[in-house]
C-alpha cells in the first residue's frame, strides 16, 4: 500500500515542479506604451544634441581657446565638422562657444533600458550653437540650438519606429532640458 501512494506523491511534486518551472519567469512585462510625435521629436532631438556633444568631445575638448575648425568621422559613419569660437571663463567654470556644426550622414545609436533612449538615425544639415556650457558642476550649461535645413533618416524607440525629417529647428538648453520647436512642433527633451 507504501509503494502506491510513494509514487503518487513523488508524481504530484513532479507535475507541481513541472508547472513551476513553466512560470519561473512570472508575467511578461507590459509592451512600452506607443510614442506620439512628441516622444518621436524628443528622441531626435536627444539622438542630435549627445551626437553634437561626442563630436565636440572628439575634436575641440581640451584644445586651446580660440577659433577652431576640425572634422572627424562619426563611428558609425559619415562625418561632423565644427567651427567657430570657443572660450573659456575658469571663473565661472564655462566656455563660451559660438560654434557651427556641419553632419554629413552622421550616424549615431544608443541602445537603453527606457524605450524612449533608443536610436540609429543618420544626421545632415548644419547647426549653430551659442551660449554657455558648463565645464563646473556648479555651472549651468545654457544654450540656443538652430538650424534652417536639417535632416533625421533612421529609427527611434524601442521596438524601433521609422523617423524620417527634414526641417529646421530652434532649441535651447537649460541644464539637461532642451526645449523648442522641431518642423514647426512643440518638442523637448532630457539629457
């Protein structure tokens, strides 16, 4: 009579870890919610000024004061030049620039965690930047952002979205917000 109810036993604890295993992961997390044109925007704009930012990293950081013109290639393609003039204040822990950026298919990407952070867009068309960037953590980086004709060919977001733009564009930067107009729409975003 042992060995029956054994072997019933032993069969429920296989079928309940066997039903475990199935569920070990828990529920699938939620799909992201849809991006409207103003996430779409955002995502552009972030994908455009942290690619304005590397090309500046690459080519004009840690240079002397001064006037400048220098091109580098993207690392996924294409090239980003920058002139103009960029001038330090160690007393305020800023450099002044007036600097103009010309991307030339400019290929940039960023794969995150948050949907919204995710990119391959190819950039080209020139842009003019003015103002402050903050070199100090107790400086704030201030900036105007335009262009007349600039162009985003590529995709945004995750599960990756078709972005295709060609307009121009006038932002400026607070600190880690950028806000303005992108093809005659409200947009911004966060650094």
């Amino acid at each position: 009579m042992r060995t029956p109810f054994v072997m019933l036993a032993a069969a429920a604890l296989l079928i309940s870890l066997l039903g475990a295993c199935g569920d070990s992961a828990g529920p699938s997390p939620p799909p992201p919610p849809p991006c409207d044109q103003a996430c779409r925007d955002g995502s552009a704009i972030r994908a455009m000024r942290l690619t304005m930012k590397l090309a500046y990293n690459l080519t004009l950081q840690g240079e002397p004061v001064g006037a400048h013109d220098q091109t580098v290639s993207c690392p996924l393609g294409g090239s980003a030049r920058i002139f103009g003039v960029a001038t330090s204040n160690a007393d305020q822990g800023t450099t002044d620039v007036d600097l103009t950026y010309v991307f030339d298919g400019c290929v940039t990407l960023e794969k995150d965690d948050t949907p919204k952070d995710n990119y391959r867009l190819a950039l080209t068309g020139t842009v003019v930047q003015q103002g402050k960037l903050a070199v100090q953590p107790s400086a704030t980086t201030a900036l105007s952002i335009k262009s007349d004709a600039f162009s985003f060919a590529g995709t945004i977001y995750e599960p990756p979205a078709d972005y295709q733009e060609s307009c121009p564009f006038l932002l400026m930067q607070d600190a880690n917000r950028v806000v303005g107009t992108l093809c005659g729409r409200d947009a911004s975003t966060t650094l």
